[in-house]
C-alpha cells in the first residue's frame, strides 16, 4: 500500500510543475516559437522535475523498496498522469478524445511519450542511485571478495 502512495506522491510533485511549465508554454512560448520549439524549450525542466519527483518521492524510502516496488511506483504515477493529462486537454483545451490521440503523432506528441518513458523508469533509476550511495558505493555491483593476508 505504502508504494502505491508514493506512486501518487511522484505524480502530484510531476504533474504540478509540469502544470505550470505547461501553462507557461502555452502561454508565453508556443506563440513566439510555434508548438515544437516551445514543447523542446520545455523537456530540460520537465527533465529536472522527474528527477526531483524521483528523489523527493523516495528521499525516506529508498531502502524499504525493491526494484519491482520502484517500477510501481512509475507506473502508478504514469496512469493518474494519462487520467489528468486526459481531464486538461477535455476540460481546459477543449480536445476531444481522438484530438488527445493524434496529437501524440505529432513532434511534441512524440516528444511527450519520451518524457513519459522516462517519468515511468525514473524512481527505479533513482532508487538505485539512493541505495548505490546509501551503501558506500557497494549498491549496484558486488564487492571483490578480500584475499586473505599472510601474517608476516
């Protein structure tokens, strides 16, 4: 139960900034730049805000969690981001269901499925990094076992 609220936790830290990145976009960016330009100019800080998604999610849990759990943790993420995603574009730009669908053939759709892949992968990549560090280095690969000293 404790994954699936971290799932919802990585999602309202992911999807708020990028609420307001998107907002900006719109607003200030597509106009000047058009929709792909204004959609690139916005993956570094969609980029940044996975990864602090990521580490502000699991900063206290890292190590109660194995790898499936951090892989549930993106996909639960990704599902109340598809939901939400979906709410927006019906209730505040007006785009129906077939609209949401072909704009994903779009440069900035394909580009958004991008960031959705690394949004899903995040808290594994993340996770493992935190136990890597947590456990002096020793997280990811395995000690080469110590020769024994002869006493002289």
């Amino acid at each position: 139960m404790r994954t699936i609220t971290l799932g919802f936790v990585y999602f309202a830290v992911v999807f708020g900034a990028g609420f307001v990145f998107g907002v900006f976009r719109e607003l200030a960016l597509t106009p000047i730049y058009g929709q792909d330009t204004a959609v690139l100019l916005e993956v570094p800080f969609m980029l940044a805000a996975i990864v602090a998604g990521a580490w502000i999610t699991l900063r206290r849990e890292v190590l109660a969690q194995s790898k499936p759990a951090l892989l549930l943790i993106g996909l639960v993420g990704l599902l109340l981001v598809q939901i939400a995603d979906f709410g927006v574009g019906l209730g505040l730009r007006g785009m129906s269901p077939q609209d949401q669908l072909s704009n994903l053939r779009t440069t900035a759709g394909q580009i958004y499925l991008g960031l959705l892949a690394i949004f899903v992968f995040m808290p594994l990549v993340i996770g493992s990094l935190m136990r890597f560090g947590q456990n002096g280095g020793r997280g990811l690969v395995a000690a080469a076992p110590q020769q024994p000293t002869d006493p002289p």
